[in-house]
C-alpha cells in the first residue's frame, strides 16, 4: 500500500489522492472550469450562453434539475470571457423583491447609490451604464437559481434591459434556474419577458456513457494515468445509482473513492459501488421508505382494534420483524464505520511516527 504523506499546510488532507496517484481531488462539490464537461446539452447551453454574448441583447434562459450543472457551465462562460468590454457579475438569489433585487445588482457592481429606495437605485444603476458604454463596455448579469424570483422581479430584469444608448442595450441578463422557473417565464403576464429571450436551453442528466466520459475526464484532469481504476460494468452500475446527475455522480465517486483507499483496492468494482450505495441510501434516494412501518389501513377514531386476534398478532411480529432488519443494518453500518475510523486513525498514527522518525538528527 502506498503511504501519504500529511500535508504542511491548512489544507484538508484527502487520503486517497496519492493512493490513487491524482494531483488533486477529482470530484469536488464546488464548480471549477477546468472540470467542465461538455455532454451534448451542455455543450448546446454553453454555445446559447456565448451566441447570446455576441448578439450583445435580449435573455439567455438555461433550466435544468438540481445538480445537472447549470453553476458550472456559468463559471466555464465566465472563465472563458477574453472579452475585457463585457463586465460581467452573477447573482445567486432567493425570494428577492424587485427593490431588492436592484439593491443586490448595486452591490455586485459596486456602484456607488445614495439610498435604497427604488428611484435611487434605478438612477444609480443607469449611470454606472452609462459610464461603462463611454469606455466601450457592457453589463452582463447572470442571475443563478432564478427559480426563487417572483414574477415581478424578473419582470424587473426586464425593465433594466430598457436601459439603452443609441439604440444598443446597456445590460445583459442571464437566467440560470431549477424546472420551476419555466411556468413562471410561462405565465400569461410573462409575454414581454418572453420576447426578449432569444435563446433557450433544458440541461438533463447524463446517460450511460456520457457518465462514463464524465468520470474519465474529471480522472484526467486530476491527474489519474491508471486506466483500469474502474471495472467495465462500474460506469453503468454508478449511472444507475445517481440517475446520471452530475452532482451526485461527485458525491458518490468521492465516497466510493474514498471507500476504496480504505479497502486497499485498485480496482473499483461492482461490489464496492454496492457497498458504497447502501452506505450512501439516505444521501442518494431520500428517507428510508416508512411504509413497511405504517398500516396501509387507516385506523378510525372510532375503530377498537383486538390486539389479542391471530391476525394483529401476525402483523404486530411482522412490524417488528422489519424495525429488527432496519436495526441490524443500523448497527452494521454504525461497526463498519468505527472501523473506518480507526483504521484512518493508526494510519495517521504510523505517518506522525514515520515523521519524528525523520525529523530526528
């Protein structure tokens, strides 16, 4: 087994990198543009991202579920801005009013307001625009988790899109959201809005071999040169466990990554992405299903129930037969991770010990 050294600095010690022999952490949970992966609607959502820059007017709208990597492709657009004319800020909003909305795009831009009334703000705002197209730029905002606004506030982006000089907008707007922002874009009093996006993109899960391409390219770009780290049948078996969303691709790869430093394995197989899936069924597929516990009957208020019939005694020792299994598995995972824990703990051990060893004259 190969042995990692601690690290100096403040940084969190991932165990299985040097295992593994990456340079960094392949499946982190906050985008970076340099794990961009472009799957074929991603692809599309990025190339309607940069037309929409380009034409330099009107909405870009990219929906898509949770976790299938809208930020991300956001921060790719973002890391890819060679163009010093376009001054671009993201907001990632909640239930903000139109007012607060237009106070958080003062504050992105840094622009300088005499209050925050709406007047002010909309004065402020427009100035800095201004002074922006005399030096030869424009605005663009992206506004991330979109879905949270209300109607009117994104009728409000809308209105800021007003805001033109000789006939050319002076800002831009993105729109980043969950499915629940298509009904709101939908609605009958949203027609303004409508016509003013010129472009359109649904991001979806992964399939089967994008996922594959998925694992491999964030493998690559952390440095992986082992080709066999996964067996044939591992990419179809995770596909299946994650439902091919990128997020809880990261999620359970580094779970299962991290699973395999601890099972000293070189090879991540079938077997350890199952045992890595149980472990994982809470995080992956919600609560564990309370049915088996409740009676598919409801008991009315009224209703005597004979505990001493044949019958409720038959379901009374099935009910506890479950909550036993459900016990057992409890206690199981509950043995297997003090295992976990102490065998991190004596490597730990024996790396301090290995280094007082060297640090001795």
């Amino acid at each position: 087994m190969k042995v990692a050294r601690p690290l100096k600095s403040q940084k969190t010690f991932n165990m299985y990198e040097k295992y593994y022999g990456f340079k960094e952490k392949p499946f982190q949970l906050s985008p970076d543009p340099r794990f961009f992966f472009a799957s074929a609607h991603h692809q599309r959502a990025l190339s309607y991202l940069q037309y929409g820059l380009d034409q330099g007017e009107g909405f870009i709208v990219i929906t898509g579920p949770i976790g299938t990597g809208k930020t991300t492709i956001a921060r790719n657009l973002l890391s890819q801005l060679g163009d010093e004319s376009i001054v671009a800020a993201q907001l990632v909003t909640t239930k903000l009013d139109p007012q607060e909305l237009l106070a958080l795009v003062v504050s992105e831009y840094n622009i300088e307001s005499n209050s925050n009334n709406k007047a002010d703000l909309l004065q402020a705002i427009e100035k800095f625009l201004i002074n922006l197209n005399k030096q030869g730029k424009r605005a663009l905002l992206i506004v991330d988790e979109a879905q949270n606004l209300p109607s009117e506030t994104v009728e409000e982006l809308r209105m800021l899109s007003n805001f033109q000089l000789d006939n050319k907008p002076l800002i831009q707007s993105f729109l980043l959201g969950q499915e629940e922002l298509k009904p709101i874009i939908q609605a009958p009093n949203m027609e303004q809005f409508r016509q003013r996006i010129i472009a359109s993109a649904h991001l979806k899960p992964l399939s089967e071999e994008e996922v594959k391409n998925y694992i491999l390219h964030r493998l690559h770009q952390a440095g992986c040169i082992k080709e066999d780290l996964f067996s044939n049948s591992a990419f179809a078996l995770i596909h299946a466990k994650t439902l091919g969303v990128p997020r809880k691709i990261n999620i359970f790869v580094d779970r299962l990554l991290l699973f395999g430093f601890l099972e000293e394995l070189e090879t991540l197989t079938t077997e350890a992405i199952n045992n890595v899936a149980e472990e994982m069924e809470v995080e992956l597929t919600g609560s564990l299903n309370s049915s088996v516990l409740t009676s598919q009957e409801p008991i009315l208020p009224a209703q005597q129930v004979v505990v001493n019939s044949s019958e409720n005694v038959e379901n009374i020792k099935e009910v506890l037969r479950e909550v036993e299994e459900i016990l057992e598995t409890s206690i199981k995972q509950k043995i297997k991770m003090a295992r976990y824990v102490d065998k991190l703990l004596k490597h730990k051990s024996r790396l301090y010990a290995e280094e007082q060893t060297t640090a001795k004259p």
